[in-house]
C-alpha cells in the first residue's frame, strides 16, 4: 500500500510496474562511489526507459538517501528538492584538502587541534542559522555554462560566489582529536563539505569531510529506502514472463 504522496517505501514494499511507470515516488539508498545520475540510470534501465529524475545530489564519496521521482510524479521533483535533509558527518581537523573531501589530496596544516569540547561547541554554534556559504570549486554548480568540477580538476582558478543558506540543527555526536562526528539538518542548497571548511577557518586549523551519509530528507529516512538490488528482484518477479507462469 502507498503512503501519501505516492511514496513507495521498503517497508510498503514496490507497486507494480504499471503503477511505478506512471508515477510513483522512491527512496533509495545510493551507494558510496556512485554518483546520484548513476542511481538513475540504474533504474531507469531497469524501468524501461522511465521517465526518472531525482530531489537533490549527494556527492560521488557521500552515501545515503536519494529520492526518486518517477513518471507523473517528476513534476513533484521541487516539492520534495525543499525538504529539511538530515546528514551524519565526519569532519577530520588539522588538515585540509582542495576539494574539501577526499576526493583530492590530504594536506597537514601544521596546527594542533587538542580542543576542549566547549571550543568545538562554540564553533558550531556559529554555523546555526542563516549563514553565507561559499560552496567547493569542485561541485556541480555551473560556472559561464560549465560545471565547475570540470574547471577545477582543469586547474582553472575560480571565484565561487556565496550564497545564504540555512542551518536548522549542527549536534556534535563524538569528538575524538582531530576527528568529530556530526548531526547536521539543513535546507536546500547547503553543502556539508563546505561546512567542514568553514569550521576548520574558524579554528584556524583547516578541516574537511571524510565522510557522509544522508539519512533523511523531510519525513522520509534512510531505514525506508530501497537498496538498487531489490529493483532487480522486484524486476524478476514482476516480468511478463512470471506472469505467464501463474
């Protein structure tokens, strides 16, 4: 049975393909490595060429939750793109990268991070609310047309702009120098690489993410999501020829 909205959830298990097709809303747990258009394309080819888009990226080295909204229901991609999305993240000090993650060189900065907790509290707190963010050279957001990865890995220098974005929570889960873990709920837009830099500036001590998982995104959490394998067993079961043999 479906939820509201047409969300389909792993615990509601998969409608029938016809139903899919035609419009249906899908968590899906993306996998580390894979980017969020390789999420698509998996199962739009499983799909038979559905129509299939997705409500907000998660980076190449991030995992977690993406929501996929399929047929009828990519009209709706907006709507769920301006939910509150929930991360767990882990942010290491004393070191710093030119991508902001692991995606390119770790560099030491050379600084000592023994903080007490009080001092990373009082960082946080800075991050709480509307802010100005300066999101990573090496990100999605095109640049006179062109994605400004593409630049940065080129080495072509870039002047990312900032942006006001919204921090509604940033809990400190474990601090264990030089690495923290975090809980941070956010809105549309914010980017948690950037977020690890910008605490690192603010100590003076360099920082970057090592890694991320989303696991919420509005009401919708990562224990409902679908794996990309149980698209091929619902596939399998669901083929005309099953059918035939019932």
């Amino acid at each position: 049975m479906s939820g509201v909205d047409g969300l389909w959830t792993k615990q509601s298990g998969l409608p029938s393909l016809e139903i899919l097709k035609a419009g249906a809303v899908l968590p899906v747990h993306k996998p580390k490595t894979w980017t969020s258009f390789d999420v698509v394309r998996r199962v739009r080819n499983r799909l038979k060429g559905a129509k299939i888009g997705h409500a907000g990226t998660l980076d190449p080295l991030a995992d977690g939750l993406l929501i996929l909204c399929i047929g009828a229901k990519t009209k709706e991609i907006e709507n769920w793109m301006g939910g509150v999305k929930t991360y767990e993240a882990s942010v290491v000090l004393g070191a710093v990268t030119e991508s902001y993650d692991l995606e390119t060189p770790v560099q030491s900065s050379g600084v000592e991070t023994d903080f007490e907790e009080q001092k990373i509290l009082d960082g946080l707190g800075t991050m709480v609310g509307f802010i100005q963010q300066r999101p990573p050279a090496h990100s999605a957001i095109k640049v006179d047309g062109v994605r400004a990865y593409t630049q940065a890995r080129q080495g072509k220098p870039l002047e990312m702009q900032f942006r006001t974005v919204h921090i509604e929570a940033l809990d400190l889960l474990d601090w264990n120098n030089p690495q923290m873990e975090l809980r941070i709920r956010c809105g549309k837009g914010t980017y948690i690489r950037s977020l690890a830099h910008d605490l690192g500036v603010y100590w003076g001590c360099g920082a970057y993410l090592q890694g991320l998982r989303r696991t919420g995104i509005g009401e919708v959490h990562l224990d409902q999501a679908f794996q990309l394998e149980d698209f091929d067993a619902f596939l399998q079961i669901d083929s005309p020829s099953q059918h035939a043999r019932r």
